[in-house]
C-alpha cells in the first residue's frame, strides 16, 4: 500500500459478499488507475474485501483537499452501488407497471 511513504493519505475498506466486492472494484478500478497528479491510488482485492488507499506527494492543503474529494467521490460511488443492489433485491416483478390502468375505456 501506500502508506509505507510519509505522506498523507486516506483509506476505504469495503467488506461484503464476493459478487458485492467484485461489483464495486468493477465499478472503481478503471477510476483509479490514473489518478490525479501527486497522488497514488493503491488497491487490494481480496474474496470479501476491497481496500482503497489514497496517498497524495505533500503535505500542502490543495493536496489534502484533493484526497478528501477523491474519497467524498468513491463514498458517494459506493452508496450509488449499495443503492442500486438494494433496488435490484427487491425482485424482478418491482418494474413491471400494471397495463390496464394505462387504457381508455
């Protein structure tokens, strides 16, 4: 990870089922192989856990409000995905609409 240097940084681990954990890499890797200048993104996949760590090269306030934003942004992303998979749980029959109040008598 890394934190092994001495600069700032901030950490998300997401814990849940293996389809859960490979739904948010899926959703977060591709954002995270090209992070913003004097950041580093980290990451570990494991069965039921998904760590993100994000290191940013100074200790200057623009670089600490970068990663506060950058982790705003991937909480925001996770409640999106939890979301969704909550939605989706609810059954295939939840969007089906009713026809017959949608005709003229």
């Amino acid at each position: 990870m890394c934190s092994q240097v001495a600069y700032p940084c901030g950490k998300i681990v997401v814990k849940g089922s293996k389809q859960y954990i490979n739904a948010v890499y899926a959703s977060l890797h591709p954002d995270n192989t090209k992070p913003a200048p004097r950041m580093k993104i980290s990451e570990v996949l494991e069965e039921d856990t998904y760590v993100i760590e994000i290191c940013v090269s100074n200790n200057l306030l623009n670089a600490v409000r970068t990663l506060r934003s950058t982790i705003d942004e991937l909480l925001g992303l996770l409640e999106v995905i939890d979301s969704i998979e909550a939605y989706s749980s609810m059954g295939s029959g939840f969007m089906e609409s009713d026809t017959s109040m949608n005709s003229v008598n």
